[in-house]
C-alpha cells in the first residue's frame, strides 16, 4: 500500500514535505495519507500479531536452504548472472 500511495501522490515521504514547505496542497495531502496509514497500521498491528504474521515466520533461510542446493553453486550462478545482466543493460545504453 505503501507504494501504491507513492505512485498516487508522487512524492516519496521526504518530497511530500518538501512540497508543504512550498506551499503545494497535494504535500499535505500525502503526509496526512501516511499518518492516518500509520496510525491503521499500529491500531491492527496486535490481531496481526498473532495472526497474520506467523503465516510467513520460515525462521532464517536461504535461497540455497530454499533450492536444496550448495551455496558454493548458487554463489557462481548469481555472480555470472549478474555479471550477464550488467553487460546487457550496459550495452543498451539505459
């Protein structure tokens, strides 16, 4: 949500106050948006707590421990990979 209300306003939290430092209106707008937001979010945070969050608690993992595999292959693949994508954005000219 938190990003679809940068994409809405604009303006990341830092900007939006810039923007009420200007004068804008579409600023306060966007502050006041992030602290109803938080103020949601601390209010349903305790049902959360105890309900929703433990869903996705797997504990400290990795991507190998994810895979199945040795680090010491997903280590090379990732550096290759990325290596790979480095060159192909860069010969593009992006």
């Amino acid at each position: 949500m938190f990003g679809i209300g940068w994409g809405l306003l604009g303006d990341c939290p830092g900007t939006a106050a810039g923007a009420l430092g200007e004068g804008r209106l579409d600023g306060l707008w966007g502050l006041l948006g992030m602290l109803l937001g938080g103020g949601l979010y601390a209010s349903a945070y305790p049902l959360m707590k105890s309900t929703i969050i433990p869903m996705g608690s797997y504990g400290k993992i990795s991507l190998p421990q994810a895979l199945g595999i040795s680090h010491w292959i997903a280590i090379p693949v990732f550096a290759a990979v990325s290596i790979l994508l480095f060159r192909f954005f860069e010969s593009k000219n992006l």
